[in-house]
C-alpha cells in the first residue's frame, strides 16, 4: 500500500474565499448558553419567553390567565414557571379564594433586567442580519 506525502499545514488561513464574517462578533452568544452578549438560555424557550413577556406587559397573572394566554397544559406551565421561580425571574403567591386554590405570578426587577438583555440581544441580531444583505 503507497502511503500520501504529508501536506504541509500552515497557519495562515486557507487561500480559498470564505464566508464574510462581519458583523457575526453580535451573534457569539447564540450557540452557547448565557455568557457575555450571549441569549439566556433560560428564557429563550418559547413557553418561558411568552411567560417573561406576559408579566412584563401585566402587573400580575393568575395561573389560568396564563395557561390560556399561552395554550399551556398545566404541568407544561408549571414545570417552566417553577424554572423561572427558581432563578429568581419571577415570584409566585399562592393563597385561597372562595376555598379555591388560586397561583399569581409576577415578574421580578431581576427578571424584568433578564428580559431587557435578552431583547437587547436579539435586536443586535436583527441589525447585523439586516446590514449584512
């Protein structure tokens, strides 16, 4: 069996044209998880951005206002809101009316700064795909 002579490498980059690659610094974080510039990957989810969204538009939202508003079941919500409770994005109070069992979420001043970076984030993202054409 003929064995192949070994190519030279070289640390210059291929001589070949590649992609352009301006403007890509602004979406470094989209792969990754949360880091500087990067989406929160906590609240990038569909249902925990709608949830994010909701309490930053209403003051508060009991538990089925916001299971119709998102056509959520209620272990899909309450799984993510837990999530989102548990990172300090939201607060929950639970209490009784008329003996009923009634869940009220709110969005926290942490979560409120959460959601601000994030629409921060996508906004660059949207220029620099926009300027890029």
């Amino acid at each position: 069996m003929a064995e192949r002579a070994a190519r030279p490498r070289s640390d210059t980059a291929d001589a070949r044209p590649g992609p352009d690659r301006r403007g890509l610094r602004s979406i470094g974080g989209l792969a990754g998880g949360e880091g500087p510039g990067g989406l929160d990957r906590l609240i990038h989810g569909r249902m925990r951005l709608g949830i994010v969204s909701a309490l930053a538009i209403a003051e508060r939202l009991g538990f089925n206002e916001l299971k119709e508003l998102l056509h959520a079941t209620d272990g899909n919500l309450s799984a993510h809101a837990r999530k989102l409770e548990e990172a300090g994005y939201i607060s929950c109070h639970k209490s009784f009316r008329d003996r009923v069992p009634h869940t009220e979420y709110r969005l926290t001043p942490a979560g409120r700064r959460a959601l601000e970076r994030y629409l921060d984030h996508m906004e660059s993202l949207i220029r620099a795909t926009r300027e890029e054409r």
